[in-house]
C-alpha cells in the first residue's frame, strides 16, 4: 500500500536550506535572490552578502560566456547538457569547479527567473589531474626502463655477436 503524504512550504523550505548541495534562485538579470547554506560554503559569502550581489560577479571569461549560453539555450528551448562544468569565483578569490544544473523558474506561463543546484567537484577534479600527472610518470618511467633494457639487450647481444665472430674467424683461420 502507497503511503501519500503533502509537503508544505515549510518543509521545502527546510529541504531546501539544508541541502548537501548548493541552490539559489537568481532573476532574470542575474541578481541573487534566495540561496541555501551549501551556496554560503561554496561561494564563501552569507546570505546577506548575497543578497545585493549579481551572478556576474562571480564570473569570468569562459565562465561568464558558458553562463550566457546556458541561459540562451533554456530561453530559446534549445537542448542543454546537464549538468555541466562551471567556475565560480569565491569571496576569497580562489576558483571551485562545480558541476551545476540549471532550471527555468516559470511563474504563470511567464520566466521569471534561473534556479541552480551545483555540486562543488574542485577536489575531485584535483584529485583526477593528479592520477594523470601520477600515470604519466609512471608510464614516462616504464618508457625509460624499456629502453634501458633494450639498449642493454643490444649491446650485449652485439658484443657476445662480435667475440663469437672472432672466435670463429680463428678457427676457421687456425683450420685451414
């Protein structure tokens, strides 16, 4: 038997504040407008900061461009990977790596505005490029040790190639 049961505002206010994950609601100019308490830990800011801050300040370059896109292509209805890859500035001004999915927040058939929900994945992605640089050298030292074999391997083989040479050169020359 399915148990059903109603939520009300207060418990997804709830769920929402105390998600693992970060989530906030900005308008249609990029202005935060609500966020939970994972966003405070990633973006190094309160709530309060928050408040009067736009995503762009958070934003640079490539990702300021990515965010534009993704707007783009939510307004026009186009497909959207998600989630995808985003760099966010924080207070401190060190950059997170988040992977983020992005919503349209339509009110009465009417946009109103972006809902996000981002997983920070810096560590992850540390932690990756560090396998990397871990295998290639890994793999640069069994490089180097082939070849170290190899060049063993032949001059060896020629030396006891040429001493088998002489020796038969003398023996075919002290036979005849």
């Amino acid at each position: 038997m399915e148990t059903k049961f109603e939520l009300t505002e207060q418990d997804y206010r709830y769920l929402f504040e105390n998600a693992s994950d970060a989530m906030w609601v900005e308008d249609m100019e990029g202005n935060f407008l609500d966020g939970n308490r994972a966003l405070e830990k990633l973006s190094g800011y309160t709530l309060e900061e928050l408040a009067d801050k736009n995503v762009t300040q958070f934003l640079s370059g490539e990702s300021l461009a990515l965010a534009r896109e993704v707007r783009r292509k939510l307004l026009s209805g186009e497909e959207l990977e998600q989630p995808y890859e985003q760099r966010l500035l924080r207070k401190d001004g060190t950059a997170r790596i988040m992977k983020v999915a992005t919503s349209l927040i339509t009110i009465n058939g009417e946009v109103k505005g972006f809902q996000h929900i981002a997983r920070d994945i810096t560590e992850q992605k540390r932690m990756q490029e560090n396998l990397r640089y871990y295998l290639h050298q890994v793999t640069k030292a069994q490089e180097e040790e082939r070849k170290r074999i190899s060049h063993e391997l032949h001059d060896e083989t020629i030396q006891g190639l040429v001493v088998l040479s002489r020796e038969l050169d003398a023996l075919t020359s002290s036979g005849k």
